[in-house]
C-alpha cells in the first residue's frame, strides 16, 4: 500500500521502468510463478496395459448398434480412474501453509493422512515455501536496486512471523469465525513496531505494497470468468446488479452525504462490504493506491461484521422461516468473506449453502471487474481532480497501475484455458493448486508488513469520527435490503418453479 | 516504523503482549473449542468440509460446490429438486 505520507508514485517513462518499477516487477515475479507452477504440472499416469475409452468403446460397438451405448458400456468396463489421474503439478507437495489445530499447536504442522491416518510433518514444505518465494524476491529486489543480500535476513525474519499469524488463525475456534491470517499478520506486526519497534535490518523486505500486487496477479489465475454464469439469469441479478449498484452507492455516499475526506478509504470499505471482504479490500486498494493504514481499518471492519453476520443471519432466517434457496442466495450476496458465507449456509441448510457459495463465487470472480474498474476510475478521474488539469492518454498510462494488467491477463488466460476444453480445466485447475498457496503467503507477509510498518497513533485518525462505521453500517444495511429483495424476487417469485420451491 | 533502539519498557510490553496471545491461544480458545454447542458446531463444519476462514472460493474444499449438472439441471428443469455434491465446477485442489 501507499506510504501513508508518500506521493503518488509514477514511474519513469524509459525503458528501464519495466523492471525497476515495482508494478512492473510484480507482473514478471508473478507470471514466473504462473509458468514454473504449469511446467512442474504432470499428465496422469497411464498404464501400459490402459486402453482409452474410445478404443475400448470401438471395440465394444462391433456387438453393439448404437455407438453411445458402446460408450456407455466402454464405461462401465473400465475401472474408476484412481485419484491421480488428474493432473496435478510436482511442487504442490512442497507448498504448504500451517494445518488447523485445537489445542495444541504443535499439530499445525503435522498433516494428517485422510487414509491411512499417520502424521507427517509439515516443516519441509513450509520451508521450501518459503525458499521458493525468497530466491524471486531477494532477486527481485536486487534487481530494483534495494540490495539481494540485505533482502535475506529480513525476509527470514518476516516468514517465521508469517508462520507464527498463520498458526494464531488456523486454531479451530479462531478459524470458524472467519477471523483470517491477515488479521493475525497485522497484529502480529503491530505487537512488534508498538513495543520494541521494528528493527531496522528488516526495513530491506518490508515491501508490502510488492507483496500484494504479485499476489493479485497470482490471484487473477483463480479468477475464471466463465463462472460469472454459474448461476445463470438468478446469478447475474443478484451478484452483477445488486454489487455494483451497492459499490457505486456506498461510494457515492461516502463522498457526498459523509463528506469522507480520503476517497480510496471510501472505495476499498465499500468494495469489501459489496464484493467479497478481504480479497476485494486488497484488490480495490491497491487499484486505487489505498495506504496501508485505510486497507487495515476496511479489513478490521470487515472482519469483525463477517463474524457477526456469519452468526446472526442463520438465527433471524430460522426465526422468520425463510425458504432455504431464497436463504442461501441472500447470504451469499450479503456475507463479506467466502469461508463464512459457507460456514452460515450450511447453518441453515445444505442446500442453501450450496446455493451461498455459488453465489460468493459468482462475486469473487467479479473482483477482476471492480479492480479494473477501479484502476481506470481513479487514474482517469480522481487523480485528474487532484491533479486540477485534464492529464494526457500518456499520463493516464503512466500513473495507471500496471500490474492490473498482469492481473487480468491471467484471469484471461485461465479462463481461456478452463473454458477451452477439459484438459485446459484441468491444468488450470493443477496450477492454481500450487499458485493459491504462494499467494495466500504473499498476502500473509504483505499485512505482517503493514503491522510492521504502522504505529497505533497512525491509525486512529481513520476511525475518528466513526465515519467508516457509519459508512459500513449504511452500506451493509442497504446490501442487506437489496439482496434480500433481488433473492425473494429471482429464487422465490420469477424462478420459482424451476428451483422446486 | 520504529527502528530506534528498543526501550526496557518496550520488552515489558512486548513480553505482556506475549503472554496475553499465549494465554488466549492455549488456555481461553481451546477451553472455548470444548464446550458442547462450540464442539457440535466445528463437527458439523468439518463434516460438511467447510472451511469458515477461507478467503476466496478456489479456497474452499472442492465437496462444498453443488454438481455442475445438478446446477444446471436445478436451475432449468421444473423436476429438478435434489442437488448432488461430489462434483464441483472449481477443483483446484
């Protein structure tokens, strides 16, 4: 994120600017991901003997007059395929995060066997985790011209404090309430710089800002848009006109009626209130170049309403008797965060669970939209009000943040690849197995830093007031309202018939 | 940031802050995670393969997707009334 008293930062025009510009910089560490996550993706094994269902199905259509009973019958022949036989990439093994424990925290780093139930541990993979996003960043740094060697032990330092706020957050309790590991990363790094400060040598990897934005390019590979009409014509009323209606008015009413003296402040709370929580805030903050003091009070807000919510909503859908679908979409167009709007849909019912996470899903994969968005909106108008004269094509470019570019050309590409055929789904599918870990890191370090790098004064100037408070509040309730009412009228008026209610 | 030479009374600080993270961690959250309504519910959570802290949808177990068919079928057949799990449109893992 912006420092909290840095300009904007606009890179050079040369040459040189595609890599020793951070933004830039993140597209290729983050693409070097995306390519050795697909390189180390492996084909199925087949065996020798194995022959493919077609050939099997020719064989059995000699017998047989109709060629799609062959098929039918080739299939039945054929055992299951084992588990493997899907592709699935050489490093996924080697990239982990901590497990979830209950008592003792020491389990967090043992992993279970569904099967045969033995324990093994977990430590070699976080460590190689860790190395494979030091070697990139610690090049990556020397590379801008901030030092190879002196990223090194600051980085160490960063990862073993990442590990310690993914252990705080995968504890049972911590975990059902949706209270996620950015919100122990900043504490973490807060409980540091408020007491002892920060020590200089780990000023080198303190880059959050690098963090988040490889991170969102990684995260543009899980955004497949062809998901976007999972639901179909219920799907896009909810989730493609109830959010963005919601993120225009909250926004719109942040600046005129609240009078919010930081617009990207507004922006980043009502895109984590409209769209789905934490990873919107992330994305939409670093569109509109949020500084990192305003992504951790949208993220502390939405966090703790999540947590609420998760809970109160599935009690008054059961008080007032609400039908399970029309249930299951409202929560999933209200609940902020992905894993709790899961947690309350199977509160009420499997079902109306299974209907949330669509919807949540639908919503997620908007994000590529909203950050796009966001990041034309603010280079082309709000910056040119701070700016007071019309900027130039070439200006917008250069104050345009590039690895939004990086951003949707994956969303692009994967979902070129997962839409194109099977097989593309399924090596995009194998990819993103591995990349998602590296990204949950990335943002993991990105709030330690933030912690790092904030003081407990520096924050409490963006709460006075209370007006990001009454900006969720008001934004939520009108959410609540509208959802409720695009559910009811979709899954309980126009398509009753067809959901069976 | 404060790089400057940490003070005595900032390891006190830091030391209490400490004990009060142990504190909650091991003492107050696993006597919490023990109580029947707490159990019962984080049962149900994993028997249904609900992770409640995941941040966005690919990191969500796979089973917690309706059946892409069923979906379809759900949404534009009048006969359609039971979903199906076990086969889900994202599978990342």
């Amino acid at each position: 994120m912006s420092d909290s008293s840095a300009e904007i930062v606009i890179p050079p025009s040369s040459i040189s600017a595609l890599w020793k510009f951070e933004d830039w910089m993140a597209v290729w560490v983050g693409a070097l991901f995306l390519l050795i996550a697909g390189l180390t993706v492996n084909s199925p094994p087949q065996t020798p003997d194995q022959k493919p269902v077609e050939s099997l199905a020719a064989e059995v259509s000699e017998t047989s007059a109709d060629p799609k009973s062959a098929e039918t019958k080739a299939a039945e022949v054929i055992p299951p395929a084992p588990k493997s036989a899907k592709p699935v990439s050489s490093l996924k093994r080697w990239l982990k995060i901590p497990g979830k424990w209950s008592a003792n925290p020491v389990d967090a780093f043992f992993a279970k066997d569904r099967v045969s139930g033995t324990r093994s541990s977990l430590l070699p993979a976080l460590g190689m985790t860790g190395l494979l996003l030091l070697i990139p960043f610690a090049l990556a740094s020397g590379i801008m011209g901030n030092g190879f060697v002196k990223f090194i032990p600051g980085f160490i330092v960063m990862w073993l404090l990442a590990l310690l706020s993914f252990v705080l957050s995968t504890q049972e309790v911590i975990n059902q309430y949706n209270l996620e590991y950015v919100l122990w990363g900043l504490l973490v790094g807060l409980i540091i710089s408020n007491t002892i400060g920060t020590p200089a040598f780990l000023k080198p990897a303190l880059c959050g800002e690098f963090y988040i934005k490889t991170g969102l390019v990684l995260l543009g590979a899980e955004i497949l848009l062809g998901r976007l009409l999972a639901l179909g014509v219920p799907g896009i009323c909810i989730s493609w006109l109830v959010t963005p209606v919601v993120l225009i008015t909250t926004f719109i009413f942040g600046q005129k009626l609240l009078k919010m003296e930081s617009p990207s402040l507004n922006m980043v709370i009502s895109a984590d209130m409209s769209v789905c929580g934490v990873s919107a805030a992330i994305a939409t903050g670093a569109a509109c170049k949020a500084k990192k003091e305003e992504l951790s009070c949208a993220v502390g807000l939405s966090l703790a309403f999540t947590a609420l919510m998760m809970v109160v909503q599935p009690i008054i859908i059961r008080a007032v008797g609400m039908d399970e679908i029309v249930a299951g979409a409202w929560i999933g167009g209200t609940i902020d965060s992905t894993g709790a709007v899961a947690a309350a849909g199977e509160l009420v019912s499997q079902r109306a669970g299974e209907v949330a996470v669509v919807i949540k899903m639908i919503q997620n994969v908007l994000i590529g939209v909203v950050a796009f968005g966001v990041a034309v909106y603010w280079t082309t108008c709000i910056e040119q009000e701070t700016k007071g004269s019309r900027p130039s094509l070439m200006e917008i470019w250069r104050r345009f943040p590039k690895f939004i570019l990086g951003f949707v050309a994956a969303s692009l590409v994967f979902s070129w690849m997962a839409e194109n055929s099977a097989q593309g789904a399924a090596f995009a599918d194998a990819t993103v197995g591995v990349t998602k870990q590296l990204r949950t890191w990335l943002f993991c370090f990105a709030f330690v830093c933030i912690g790092l790098e904030t003081h407990f004064k520096t924050l409490a100037p963006y709460f006075a007031g209370g007006k990001p408070l009454v900006l969720y509040v008001c934004g939520q309730s009108l959410n609540l309202a509208l959802s409720l009412l695009m559910s009811w009228l979709m899954f309980g008026v126009v398509f009753k018939e067809s959901v069976g209610l | 940031m404060n790089p400057s030479t940490p003070s005595a009374g900032g390891y006190w600080k830091l030391l209490a802050s400490t004990m009060a993270v142990l504190v909650i961690w091991l003492g107050v959250l696993p006597w919490i995670g023990q109580l029947a309504p707490v159990e019962q519910h984080l049962q149900t959570l994993r028997d249904s393969h609900v992770d409640a802290g995941a941040m966005f949808y690919s990191e969500l177990d796979p089973r917690v997707f309706p059946d892409r068919e069923a979906l379809r079928e759900f949404l534009h057949s009048r006969s359609a009334r039971t979903l199906t799990r076990h086969s889900p449109p994202p599978s990342h893992d």
